[in-house]
C-alpha cells in the first residue's frame, strides 16, 4: 500500500533547479520534491506521495495522523526495511538485539 504522510520539513535546498526538501516522517527522514507546493517553508508539514509534497498541513493534525498511522503499523509498512517486512511476512523473525542483525547473523 502506498500512504499519502505528514511530513515535517527540515531543510530547503534547490537540486539541479528543482526545489527539494528534508522532511522527518516521524523519525524516518527521506528527500522530497517541493515542486507542487513552491511556498513550503522549513518547520512546515506537509502531506507527502510517492516523494511529492502535495497539500500544506497544519502541526496538530500531522502529529495525530503519524501517531494514528504508527498505531496501526502503517508507517512501519510504509517506511520499513522491505528485507524484513518480507522475512516476518514469511514467519522468519528479523532482528532480535541490539547489533540489527538478523538471528542467524548474530548466532555467528
């Protein structure tokens, strides 16, 4: 599934003349193209697809749609490491300490 998410932008820079911008997803910080929304400023939200920003959205409502999303484990979906989101869709557990590894890495 593909989600539209509320982001919150953290640094503005222009890229080979397209305007482009850090945004924090709730501790997932991926690069997103500001084309559609040319005003966006930093410390702004905005609602972001497949790496667009496309509607400018106020603070209260960013944070209870990442927690509402949180809750029900679509941000994991969403922003998650596909190797393990396919191991644990497949019944294999993925990391299990502190090190990331996987079991049979850590086990070594």
């Amino acid at each position: 599934m593909c989600l539209a998410v509320p982001g919150r932008v953290l640094e503005i820079e222009e890229r080979d003349g397209t305007r482009m911008a850090t945004v924090d997803f709730g501790g997932v910080v991926k690069e997103v193209c500001l084309e559609y929304l040319p005003d966006l400023q930093v410390g702004e939200y905005a609602i972001v697809h497949v790496g667009f920003a496309l509607q400018r959205l106020d603070e209260e409502s960013a944070r209870q749609t990442l927690e509402l999303f949180a809750n029900l484990g679509m941000l994991q979906e969403e922003f998650g490491d596909p190797w393990e989101l396919a191991a644990e869709a497949n019944g294999y557990p993925w990391a299990d300490d502190e090190t990331g590894a996987a079991p049979q890495e850590a086990q070594q």
